[in-house]
C-alpha cells in the first residue's frame, strides 16, 4: 500500500526531530544525522520521495521555509553584537565573497569540467555557509564570542548575497550569449534587487511602527510577522527569482535594530520555529535525491572539485580578504576551515540545474551532484572537526558548564568560590556594588548591571554558561529573571533560591510555582544558607567509588549537610534540586555543605579512609 502524504508529512517531521534528539543525546553535529536519515528513508530504502510525493507544493514549501529560516536568523543581526567586528564582516561578505565566486567558479570549470556558463552560476552559489548549517555548529562548539559572531553573520548576509550572485552571472551569461544582446534584463535585475531591499526595510519599519503603537494585539504579533515576511518574500520573489531572500534579510534586520522589546519577546518562539523548519527541510531534500546523483560524487573530478573549494578555495578568499584587519591567525585558520554550505545551496542548485538544461547547456545536469557533494562532504567534516580545531585553536569555551549567578552574598559567593576550585566558569551579576565587594575580593568573575536590562544582553557573554541560578533577597525578582530565561536556558538548567521563609502575604505559592526550578531543598531559603555559611558550614567533595557507593554517603552524611551539585569525570554537572532526579554514580563527585567538623573527627575520618585504601575519600 503506497503511504498517504499526510503519513508522508507525518514521517518527514517524526525523522527530523529524531534526528535532532539523537544528535543532541550523543553529541553528534545534528546536520551531519539529519542528511544521513534522509539519505537513508530516501534514495537508499526508498520509504518516500518529497519531491514526487509533494508534486506542484514542494518547491513552494522548500522556498517559504527557507524565508523564514533566513528571516529568523537576521533578527539576531544587531549592530551593536560586532562593535570591533565591522571591518572583518564586511571584508568577508564582500572582498572573501567576491574571491569565493572567481576563484570557484574557474576550480568549477577546470576541475570538475563545466562550461563556463554553468561554472559561474555554481561558483556564485557556492559562497553561500548560512544560518541552516552555521547556527547547529555553533551551538555544538562553543565557540568564542569573536569567531562565533563572525561565523554567524558571514553566514546569514552572504546567504542571500550568493544567490543573486547565481541569478546574477546566469543573466550575464544570457545577455553575452543572445543573438541581440538586450540590456534591459541586466537593468531589472539591479533594480529588482534594490527593490527588495528597500520592500524589506519598508515591511520591517512598518511592522516595528505597529507593534510599537500597539495596532497589533499580543496575540497576534507572531502570526502577523510570518504572514508579513512570507508576503515580503513572495513579493520580491515574484519579480525576479532569489530576491525574496534578499527582501527577508533587510527586514530581519531592521526589526533587530529598532529596540523593539516585542520583537525579542518573539524571538524564542521564532527560534523554535526555524528548528522545526531546519530539520523537515533537510530530511526532505535529501530524501529526494536519486541514486544515480549519489553514484556520480564518487566522480574523480567531483571529489577533486570539492578537495579544492575546501582546502584552497576557501582558506585562499579568507587570508587574502582579511588582510589589514585585526583577526588572530588562529581564527583565521578556523574561519578558513569552517564553511558548510546547506539548504540555500540545494534549492537554488535545482532551479538553476533546470533553467540552463532547457537552455542548451548540457552540463547543467552536473549541478546538482555537484551540489551534494559539496554540501554533504562540508556538513559531515566541518560537523565533526570543528569542535576539535576550535579546542586545538584555544577558540573554544569547552570545559565544564558554567553558572550565571544572579545575586551576590556569602553563600552565592562561597558557592562560586566552589565551583571555581571545579574549573567551572562562574559569574556573579548584580546591580549592586556593595554587594559585589564579596565578589571582587574573593576574586570571583562578577558583572556590575541590571540581568533584565537590554544593555546587559550586548554586554554580557553568556555563552559559557549553561546554568542560571537567581539567588537574590527577593523571591519575586527571582522568579521573574527564571520566567525570562528559562527559553534561552532549558527549563531544567535555570534555578531559584527557595521563597519558602518570605511568605507574604500568601504570595509565596505563586512565586513558587512560576520560573525555574527550587534549587537544593524547598525548606532552605537564602537567609537559610546565608546563616549556613556564617556558621562556617564547608563545601566538601566527595568521591563516589564502587567501594564507597553514593547510597552508603547518604547513610553516613550528617544530617545537616546540603547536597549541592554532582561533576562528572566527563564535566557534565548537575545540581541537586526536588524537581530534578540526580543519582551520583562510581567516578563522581558530590559537593556539598557540610557542618565544621571537630579536628578529632577530622584525624579519625582520615584514618579510616587511609584503612580504606584511599576509597571515598573526602576533601575540603
């Protein structure tokens, strides 16, 4: 029995988030998963083929999806994110996209042997990395604020850029070939172009005006700016071919530098969105690919053609158009390297691939092989080195897990000193200096500024940190910094100090109820822990052994003792909360807050560990 198309649809979204679970459960490049399982359903087991199955709607779908990655994606574009950064993103998205293009388009036609014609519309293409593939490799690298920023916004500007410069050399090259060259179409591209442009920044503007005045609802702000970008695109698109992509660029970023709160109150919504997007749109391509395309990458040819865009190509556009600028020959080397290219390129390549064959070229039907071997080689190498390069660069924020404290006092204060002797990246943030004077002089990282301010967002590095703990003297506040953070953190990684001693007014229940987590136990609150630490209570570590089991530590601790958080001998940590089930094994330490111990019972607890061989041992 052939499948329906709704099982079909059914099955394309089941194969992408599967995908991005497995990716995200073994810590595998999620692009890397979701082109082999589409190859897999696809042209290896046959189970669909979109592009038949969809008929007339796939190239629509593939085209509107794409808009609203490339939008999404340019809503994080603020100018003020590359103060220091202007000069090499301008390089690279012009002078290096420029290179890109010549450089291969002539590896295009000597190497792999296509006309000159279907050469430069390839090598245009080709400059293309963008957001479908650059945003999944830096959430899986950790990569530092400079080379991450770069990464990002090479990949969203030069997305749109390569394929009107695609569009762009195929009506020269229609222009050069006509038996009455007309230059009319030349003209109508430029101006198409510029139209777009400025239909985005009038879509953007008009939109953030009626946000700002309040002639949208709340409720119906997002649905709006998808009907709006998807009109935007559609528009330009209309005109001539791979503009609307420009369109939704230009309105992506004029909504992200109007300052407008409604606009970052959507953006996780919109995040999740694109992640769903992503992930149906490769599954589907690259389950609609044929044998016959896979067979012919192993082309000699080809694979030359891809060995030299990567190793050569690329490095070459890179070092020469950065010349003069202030970038590190480390992240020059990992800027070189990282260039996957992605969704953009696979559709633009087909249309491409059509229009040339019915013009005659004959090598047009090389394009989207060519393509694929480009893009799944660029997806599966950058996807599994680029972690690897970056720690060999000393570019990446691997480590343990950090923290981002919100509130300075004595315990969160000790609690960082803690975690520093764990080398786990810790900040403190607070808007006191008073009240960072614990932190300075105990030599904590610390962040003097309002966590909710829009200024801290610009000048805050929170890459490092995966876990927010809310720990100052007002469980209201608390709350509020956990309901606003929880869609960036993960519902399990942001953490508030128990409101339960400052019940007010029966309020106590409904802060209890909204923001993260109750970090520790529900029954101590920070006074609790505050008077712990004045008490000269200790943060003790203590190895969990196969002859030392965390069932037999829970048995012999005292009962006053605060369990804290685990690390892992991976760097994986986890803290303890009654919402959150965390079971040490063998290998593991527990830290936690422990009453002073008399110097007796010190001496004979190291006597009887010593009797142990040296098994759960514990240390302050």
């Amino acid at each position: 029995m052939v499948p329906s198309l709704l099982f079909e649809v059914m099955l394309v979204g089941l194969l992408g988030i599967g995908s991005q679970w497995v990716a995200w459960r073994y810590r595998l490049p999620a692009i890397v998963i979701m082109s082999i399982t589409g190859l897999l359903a696809g042209p290896v087991l046959g189970l669909m083929n979109p592009e038949e199955d969809f008929g007339d709607l796939y190239n629509p779908i593939i085209s509107v999806a794409v808009a609203i990655i490339l939008f999404e994606g340019s809503l994080n574009l603020s100018f003020k994110e590359i103060r220091g950064l202007g000069r090499p993103v301008f390089r690279i998205s012009t002078i290096g996209a420029f290179l890109a293009w010549i450089l291969g388009s002539l590896t295009a036609h000597y190497i792999a042997g296509l006309n000159w014609a279907a050469a430069f519309v390839i090598g245009g293409l080709f400059i293309v990395t963008g957001p479908t593939v650059i945003m999944p490799l830096l959430r899986q690298s950790k990569l530092k604020p400079r080379p991450a920023k770069i990464l990002k916004w090479e990949g969203i500007i030069v997305d749109p850029i390569g394929a009107l410069l695609a569009v762009f050399a195929f009506e020269i090259i229609t222009f050069l070939t006509a038996s009455s060259p007309d230059g009319s179409q030349l003209l109508i591209f430029f101006a198409a172009s510029l139209f777009a442009v400025i239909l985005g920044w009038g879509c953007g503007k008009g939109i953030g005006w009626m946000f700002e005045t309040g002639h949208i609802p709340e409720f119906l702000k997002s649905p709006a700016v998808f009907i709006v970008v998807i009109a935007c695109f559609t528009l330009a698109d209309e005109i001539v071919h791979e503009t609307g992509l420009l369109a939704v660029t230009s309105m992506g970023m004029t909504l992200a530098n109007m300052g407008i709160s409604s606009v970052a109150d959507m953006r996780h919504f919109k995040e999740n969105v694109s992640l769903l997007l992503i992930s149906a749109i490769f599954i589907m391509l690259t389950a609609s690919l044929d044998m016959e395309t896979l067979l012919k990458v192993l082309d000699p040819n080809i694979i030359g053609y891809v060995l030299l865009m990567m190793l050569i190509v690329r490095p070459l556009s890179i070092f020469l158009s950065t010349i003069g600028t202030d970038l590190a020959l480390n992240e020059k080397i990992l800027l070189s390297w990282i260039a996957p290219r992605g969704i953009v390129a696979l559709t633009v390549s087909g249309y491409f691939a059509s229009i040339l064959s019915e013009g005659g070229y004959a090598d047009a039907t090389l394009i989207t092989t060519i393509t694929f071997a480009l893009v799944f080689t660029t997806v599966v190498a950058h996807g599994f080195s680029i972690g690897w390069l970056a720690n060999k660069l000393h570019l990446s924020m691997e480590g343990r897990p950090g923290t981002l404290i919100v509130g300075s006092n004595n315990f969160t204060v000790n609690l960082a000193r803690s975690l520093q002797k764990a080398k786990a990246p810790v900040i403190i943030v607070d808007t006191s200096w008073e009240r960072l004077r614990k932190a300075r002089e105990a030599g904590i990282p610390f962040y003097h500024g309002e966590m909710l301010s829009e200024q801290t967002e610009y000048h805050l590095d929170t890459i490092p940190y995966d876990y927010m703990i809310a720990a100052t003297e007002y469980n209201s506040y608390n709350a509020l910094v956990c309901t606003t953070f929880m869609p960036e953190y993960g519902r399990t990684n942001v953490f508030k100090v128990s409101p339960y001693r400052h019940d007010l007014n029966g309020m106590g229940d409904i802060v209890n109820k909204v923001g993260g987590r109750i970090l520790f136990r529900q029954d101590l609150s920070l006074a609790d822990l505050n008077e712990k630490t004045r008490q000269n209570y200790i943060f003790r570590q203590t190895n969990i052994t196969n002859q030392y089991s965390y069932k037999q530590y829970l048995n012999e601790k005292d009962e006053n003792t605060v369990l804290l958080y685990i690390m892992k001998p991976s760097g994986i940590m986890k803290y303890y909360s009654e919402e959150l089930r965390v079971t040490p094994e063998p290998g593991d330490t527990v830290v936690s807050l422990t009453p002073p111990v008399k110097e007796k019972q010190k001496i004979q607890r190291r006597l009887e560990n010593q009797r142990s061989n040296g098994n759960g041992k514990s240390k302050q």
